[in-house]
C-alpha cells in the first residue's frame, strides 16, 4: 500500500482461538508490524454455544463461533487495523466472508494439493511460510502479494500466535477473562 507515494509499513494481524473447558473460546488478536513488533493487542471473553445453537449451527458452529463472532468482534475493537489477518485455524477463515481484508491460513507445513483437489490453489510464501488465501476471495493473492517484501525472507509466522497463546492463557489465569 502507498500512501502520498510512500509504502505504507505492512500491519500483519495474528489471530486464534483457544477453547477452555466448560468456558468455549477465548480469542486474542496480536497487530503488528511487519517485523513483528506488537503494535496492539486484543482478546475476547469465553464465548460457548448453547444447545439450541449446537443443534441449529451443526457443523458450521465452530467457523462461525471463530470466524464470525470471535474474529469479527476482535477486528472491528482493534484500534490498529492490519491488512492482513493470518490465523492458524481453518475455521477463522470464515471470517473473510464478513470484513474487507485478506485473511489468510498459516499453515505449518507446505502441502502439496490433494489428489482430485479442484482449481488452482491460492497461496503465496510470506516469511519461511506458506499462507493460503480463502477460495471465495482469489483477489487476496494479489492484493497481498505486492507487499510481501516487506516481511523478511526468514520470518517465522508460527511464533507470534504462540505469544498470542500464551497471553490468553496469562489473562485467563490473572481472572481478567470471566
């Protein structure tokens, strides 16, 4: 992105879930720039589906508890917008069908497509990783991929949504999540 034809510095934003027993899932959104440097964080309370939803939702519960709910919320609070929200949970993915900006699945490690796998697979390399883009939105590969430079050739995507992780669980031990 170019702002007054300066390149804008690329905000990557990590997102996961965690599930709690008896509590459902707590989300956390760690922003930041495209070293890594956190920028902002946010996180959300438990978030459990009731029966009716169970039943209702069936198999799409978790993509849209994830994506939706937890995602949607944590992006729309988060003050720093990144323009690209990486997670490393397929479920999240959902989210791309509810805001304006790629999101992409980290995965943890480069696949080659399934047998009988129909089109063309939509990813990129981003740091020592490969992101996969969500299949309803083939213009993200090229909307991120100009900016993919900015991230260094050795950057490990895997490690921010340990930090993020790690601070769900330090805020759920400290009682502040309820």
């Amino acid at each position: 992105m170019t702002v007054n034809g300066k390149q804008e510095q690329l905000r990557l934003g990590f997102l996961t879930a965690i599930e709690v027993p008896d509590k459902g899932f707590v989300g956390g959104l760690l922003v930041t720039n495209h070293q890594g440097r956190p920028l902002e964080f946010q996180c959300t309370v438990p978030i459990k589906a009731n029966v009716t939803q169970e039943i209702l939702y069936g198999p799409t519960l978790a993509s849209f508890i994830l994506g939706e709910l937890i995602g949607g919320t944590l992006v729309e609070k988060a003050g720093v917008k990144p323009q690209l929200i990486l997670t490393d949970q397929l479920q999240i993915l959902e989210l791309r069908n509810h805001i304006d900006r790629p999101v992409a699945l980290v995965e943890k490690v480069p696949t080659e497509p399934a047998s009988g796998e129909s089109g063309p697979r939509r990813s990129i390399r981003l740091g020592r990783q490969i992101i996969q883009f969500h299949p309803a939105h083939v213009e993200d590969e090229s909307m991120v991929s100009r900016d993919t430079k900015q991230v260094p050739a050795d950057a490990d995507l895997q490690e921010p949504f340990e930090r993020v992780r790690e601070a769900l669980q330090e805020t759920l031990k400290s009682g502040a999540l309820r």
